[in-house]
C-alpha cells in the first residue's frame, strides 16, 4: 500500500455502509483523469479490514440489483473490467 501511494496510485476499496460511493459512479468520474486507480476487494466475511479503509482514498460498493447478497469475486471483478475496457 506504501508503494502504491508512493507512486500515486488511488487505493479504492469495497465495503458496505452508508458511506460507499457506487464503484459505476466513480470510475465514471475518474474516466476523464489519467489517475492510476488500485482496487481492493475483501473476501466475503469479514470484507476488508478497517485499516484498509481508513487509508484507502475511496471506499466503494459494488452496485447490485435484485435479490442479491453478496457476488462472487471473480464475477464482480470480470464484470467491472468489461465495462471499462
């Protein structure tokens, strides 16, 4: 985390709570800038530890519509790359 902010890299992390920003949002804000963005994801438990979130610069959710509680990894990580690609 140390070299990622070093380089200036954005540490952008998932979590749950009143407040996440939308990761569609964001990365829609970011799409104009040539900010390097670092995305963290936690597993499905525990989600990512409070001191990743109090450094990461962002902390998002994932966007999900219906009866979902939770996503799989893999899929949320896929889906997010094919939509910004």
């Amino acid at each position: 985390m140390d070299a990622l902010k070093k380089d200036r890299v954005a540490i952008w992390t998932s979590a749950l709570g009143p407040s996440t920003v939308s990761l569609d949002k964001a990365l829609e804000d970011a799409a104009s800038s040539d900010q390097q963005i670092a995305l963290v994801f936690g597993n499905e438990s525990r989600g990512t530890s409070k001191l990743m979130q109090k450094r990461a610069d962002l902390i998002f959710q994932i966007p999900m519509v219906g009866f979902v509680e939770s996503f799989n990894l893999s899929v949320a990580g896929k889906e997010q790359k094919d939509m910004h690609n």
